[in-house]
C-alpha cells in the first residue's frame, strides 16, 4: 500500500505486479488500472516514487 499526501488531497493505492510486464494498481476510490511497466514508470515519477519502481523490480527478480 502506498500512501501519498500533498497539500489537502491524500492518494493512496495497491500494487499487484500480474505478469513482468504489467502491474494492476488499485486505487481507493473504487479505480482500478493495468500499466505495463513503462506506464507504471512514468506514473510513479509523476508521484515522486521511482524508487518504489525499482524495488518491484528487484521483487520480481528475486
């Protein structure tokens, strides 16, 4: 689980790695998303989490 705060507005979501390509991220709203692992790169930058990218990463070598 993943929690981000900014200002007044907190998103949190899931990440479900599904295959070495694609991870489903849940949303707590209700939203629900299939990234391949570029999207999911480019998302986690846009929240200041390219860490949490690498270690998915690391977690599917492992």
């Amino acid at each position: 689980k993943v929690t981000l705060k900014r200002g007044a507005k907190t998103m949190s979501f899931n990440l479900n790695r599904i295959n070495p390509n694609q991870t489903q991220v849940f949303f707590h709203d209700g939203r629900l998303e299939t990234m391949t692992n570029e999207e999911l790169e480019e998302f986690l930058l846009q929240m200041g989490l390219s860490d949490v990218n690498g270690a998915l990463e690391q977690n599917l070598i492992e």
